[in-house]
C-alpha cells in the first residue's frame, strides 16, 4: 500500500489559501415564502445578511478572493456586495458618517468577487467544481453560510491553522446525536483526527461514528479532479462527501473540532436562535432584549 502524504511533503511549506468558495444557488425551500424573492442567504441576522458574515469570516482568515457559485435569479447577493454610490452620497450629505463606513467597508479594498452560474443546483460537490476555473491549482475555503458560528476565532482560521501543521485537507465536525446522522456527512477518524472513513447522510445504524460534518472546509485543488470523476450520490446530487471519500486513496484529510457555537441557519429555529443570541452580544441592543426576554 503506497502511505498517504500531504502536498507541503511533495511541494514543500503549505501553499497560502487565497480562495474562498461559497455556494449560494440553493432555493431556499424552507423559508419559503421568505425565499420566494429573496435569496437565504440575505436573509438578516440582527442588521447584516447571513452572506456577509460568510464573507466576514473568510476575509479575516486570509481570503482576497470571494468565489459566489449563484443561480441567475439571486442579483441581491451581487447587489449587495457592488458599491452604490447614489446611497453613499446620501449618506454622506446626510452627515450619517457611521452608516456610511459600514457601507464602505462591507468588502475590502483588496478583495475581489468572482460569480459562478450553477444552472441547476445539483449538490455541493457540482456546485464547487463549477469554481474550479476560478480557483485554480490552489487550496480553498468552502463556506456554507446556512452554518452560522459564533466563535472567537473564526472557524475557517482555525481550519487554516491546523492546514498550516499539516499541509492536507481540513474538515470541520461536531459530535451530533446518531439519530442525526441523515442529515449530515459523517467522519470517522483516527487518534490524530486523520479521516479513515466519510459517508454522506448513512441511516443511524450505518454510521461510522457521531461526528457529523459542518460547513467549513479547507481544501486542496486535488478535490477538483475526484469531483469530476463523482456520480450522482445520496439525493441524486454530486456530493462534496463522495469526492472527499475518494480524496482519502490519495492524501489525507483531517476531520476539526472547532471552538464555538453553530447555529443552523437553514432551520427556521435554528435562525431564530442565531438572531437571539448575536443580538445579546450587541451593546446597543442587549439590555432591551434582556428585559423583552424576561417578560414572554
């Protein structure tokens, strides 16, 4: 048996992550009729989309390029992250200097959008092969913003840390309860969280262990082409789960247990959660929230 390596042991130190990779050309169908006109991911939690958040993180751990694989019908997205200078002049007329630096700053000066049509959303794993002309031959982010993290450090910097020690592909998980398992990619790993076995959506019984996968990963440009040999998996749709299954013959990957609290975003309790919880954090809105909270 030929042992596993990582690319920094062929190429030398790991290669910098430059691209982040955000599939967006889902419908929605649970926030419908929300989503009817309004792509998910602009949907608010407390004054900012759950887009931006997404890019929020990615950007601070060290991503210059934003990769949106979208659908033709969601224009807000682009719109959103577009300058709008009639607003601005308002705003500055205005005098409202604080509104207008938020507005300003929603995406650096030294990063660059990229839009990818998906036409038909055929899973994960076809969403990220329609950026492989984007990417390239580099490492990359994937980052769903259905899965909102409340953390510290972002997770994707924490993913790029443990990238960093190990030059290879890089998961995050969390334990989830087995009867669970169908709705999550499930890894089984080794001592040193080395993945040794991943399984999209196995029934409870079949499922090689409680860690579910959450979406956050960090991987080498060595998925595109076990992407491209990937057929259509659990739900008819190319999944992200298979090709990263058929990566392990090659490279390893690591499964991570990242520090913070997720919230799935794609629940409607989830959302609700996530909207109460980052708005406690906020000095201007904490103490009213408090006290409503109180009185229900």
């Amino acid at each position: 048996m030929i042992p596993l390596v990582s690319r920094s042991e062929i190429f030398g130190m790991a290669q910098p992550v430059r691209t982040a990779v955000f599939p967006v050309a889902g419908r929605g169908t649970r926030f419908l009729p929300a989503t009817k006109a309004v792509p998910k991911e602009m949907l608010p939690v407390v004054d900012k989309p759950l887009i931006q958040y997404a890019v929020e993180e990615a950007v601070a751990a060290g991503a210059q390029r934003l990769v949106f694989v979208t659908h033709s019908s969601k224009h807000a997205i682009q719109a959103h992250f577009d300058g709008h200078m009639e607003l601005e002049n308002a705003l500055a007329f205005s005098g409202k200097q604080d509104i207008l630096a938020v507005m300003q700053g929603i995406i650096p000066k030294n990063v660059s959008c990229d839009y990818v049509l998906q036409g038909d959303p055929l899973g994960l794993g076809h969403a990220v092969l329609c950026a492989k002309g984007v990417v390239g031959d580099e490492p990359f982010y994937v980052h769903l913003p259905d899965d909102l993290i409340m953390a510290k450090r972002g997770c994707l910097q924490q993913l790029h840390d443990r990238y960093e020690q190990t030059g290879c592909s890089v998961i995050a998980t969390e334990e989830i309860p087995p009867e669970k398992s169908t709705s999550y990619g499930i890894a089984a790993v080794d001592k040193d969280y080395a993945i040794r076995e991943i399984v999209e959506k196995p029934q409870p019984e079949d499922a090689p262990s409680n860690l579910g996968v959450v979406g956050r990963y960090l991987l080498t440009p060595a998925i595109f082409a076990e992407l491209e040999k990937t057929g259509e998996g659990s739900g008819g749709e190319i999944q992200l789960t298979d090709a990263i299954a058929a990566l392990l013959h090659r490279e390893k990957v690591y499964a991570m247990a990242f520090e913070g609290t997720r919230y799935d975003c794609g629940s409607k309790l989830g959302y609700l959660k996530a909207n109460v919880d980052f708005a406690l954090q906020r000095e201007d809105l904490a103490a009213g929230l408090r006290s409503h909270l109180a009185t229900v």
